[in-house]
C-alpha cells in the first residue's frame, strides 16, 4: 500500500498547533477521512489536501498531490477566472460554464468556488435590485453548513476562500443597509489575518483588501482616525510584502483621512502619492476621478501635477 507523506506532515503540524481532528476537517471531510490521509492510507483530492493544509496556514502551492485530468482542467478553469477576477474582470459566464462541464459531478469544494465566482460576477452588474447574498452564503455553507447571516460566527480554522467569501458577505450586508452586522463581521476577518494562522503570500494578497474596505466603511461614517490607522496598517502590509494592488488606494484612503480632519498638506500630499502610483500602473481614467472628487469635496489645487499624470 502506498504512504503518502503530506499527510504526516499535516498531522505534526495539527498536533503542534493543538487542533483537534474535529475542528480541523469541519465541512471538508469525515473525521475518520482525515486519520487516513495523516495515517499515509489515503491520498484526498487535491483541493481538500489544500484546504486542510489552509486552515493550519500552509501555503496553497505545498500540495504537490496528484490529479485526475478532469480535476486538472478544471484547475486550470478557476485559476484563469481568479486571474480575470483578480484584474477586475468579471466577464467569466463562459468559464463558469467549462467549470461546471469538465465532469458529471461537482465535489462541495468545486461548488463552492463556482458559487462564489458566480456571486462576484451577478455583483459587477450593479443592479441595485439584485443581491449576490444568497450566493455567497450558500458558497460559505458547503464548508461551514452551520453558518447563519443573523447568528454569532467564531469558527477558529477557515480557508483563505472562507475568509474571502465572508468578506463579500459582509460588502453585500453593508449594501443591503445591515452596516452593523457588516462591520462585525469585517473586522472578525481582519482580526482572524492578524492573529490566526493564515499564509503570509496569502496574507499579503487578501489583507489590504478587507483594510481598504473597513477604511471606506469608516470614512462614511466620519470615524476619520479609524480611517487613517486602517490605512496605515494597510501600506505598511503592501510595503513589507510588496504587493501593490491595492497601494494606491490605500494611500487614498489616507489622504482623505488626514484631509477630513483639517490636516490639509499631509492629505494633499497621500493624494498626490496616490496619483502617481496610479499613473505608473496607467491607470488614468482613475486618477481622473479621484482628481475630480478631491478637488470637489476639499478644492485641493492639482494643476501644478497633472501633467505628470498623463
């Protein structure tokens, strides 16, 4: 009989970190699954090994476990919709589609990820009437089938995806008016990236995101010192692991902090730190937006910089 090594690695890892088999493979398989694979007896599908090795903060490319072709096209299916989605691309019907075709059956994991990339994409259409909550809600359910919107949630293992499903919860909460269950929920991601164990590549990747979010939630609601450490924590993220996805717009959020508080030259010059990070990444139908909007809400003169802009 084969002996799959991953799975004594998951198990020292466990008991190094005191999680019970119970906790650990909640909503992704049976306990007595799991004492196979980190006994050598069992080798999972792919995407369980991953999210077992997730909630103990493995990084998602350690699994190196082999793959049926089926499950192999539809790999490469969802990194190319993460792609997309991840370049604020949200045209992936046809992929969606593949995704589903590529076999007969779609394992809680796979319906999962279709849910969720299937609530992101209904949410780009701006159609105020419609809500993506029931999608992402069913999404988190595969793994988490005890999760309910109105109750208390304090699961104490969860996969980058979980962590990521919740975060459009709470966005589609705070759109649909529950701002207060929305902020509660946000900042139990936030909290969960800074104390639990999560990848720091995954860290770097997802943390800015929930930080821009909760700084745009506190700017709305005139906590402009909220705002501002939100922000910073932010850009010092983005800094240490140099991500630059959301930089820009985390030194906006800073700008408009500072500027709301009177702190004139301090929030003129994040703007302008703003600006041209986002002329670097041409981004300039943006720059012309925030230019308009600053302009607008604290008439800040740019004319010196624009041309440096475009």
């Amino acid at each position: 009989m084969p002996q799959y090594v991953i799975g004594k690695m998951l198990k020292e890892a466990r008991i190094r970190k005191q999680v019970s088999q119970e906790d650990l493979c909640f909503g992704l398989c049976a306990v007595s699954t799991l004492s196979k694979i980190e006994n050598g007896v069992q080798n999972p599908s792919k995407k369980v090994m991953e999210a077992l090795l997730q909630r103990l903060g493995f990084p998602l490319g350690l699994c190196t476990a082999a793959v049926a072709e089926e499950e192999f096209e539809r790999g490469k299916i969802e990194q190319k919709i993460l792609s997309m989605v991840g370049n604020g691309d949200c045209r992936i019907q046809s992929l969606l589609e593949s995704y589903v075709h590529c076999s007969d059956t779609l394992d809680p994991l796979e319906t999962q990820f279709y849910l969720f990339m299937s609530g992101i994409q209904k949410r780009a259409r701006h159609k105020k009437e419609e809500s993506a909550l029931p999608l992402f809600t069913e999404a988190l359910r595969q793994t988490i089938p005890d999760f309910l919107p109105d109750a208390e949630f304090n699961h104490d293992l969860l996969t980058i995806t979980e962590l990521m499903i919740l975060n459009n919860i709470a966005l589609e909460e705070y759109r649909t008016g529950k701002k207060d269950r929305a902020l509660k929920r946000l900042y139990f991601v936030k909290t969960y990236f800074e104390e639990k164990n999560v990848d720091p590549e995954e860290k770097a990747k997802q943390y800015p995101v929930i930080l821009f979010n909760l700084c745009k939630w506190e700017e709305s609601c005139g906590n402009y010192v909220r705002e501002i450490e939100l922000a910073e924590k932010g850009i010092v993220c983005c800094i240490k692991y140099g991500k630059l996805a959301y930089f820009d717009l985390l030194l906006f959020c800073k700008g408009e902090g500072l500027s709301c508080q009177g702190h004139i030259q301090q929030g003129k010059k994040y703007f302008i730190r703003a600006f041209i990070l986002m002329a670097a990444k041409g981004m300039h139908e943006r720059i012309r937006t925030g230019i308009y909007d600053v302009k607008k809400k604290f008439g800040y003169d740019f004319s010196e910089f624009e041309a440096l802009f475009w």
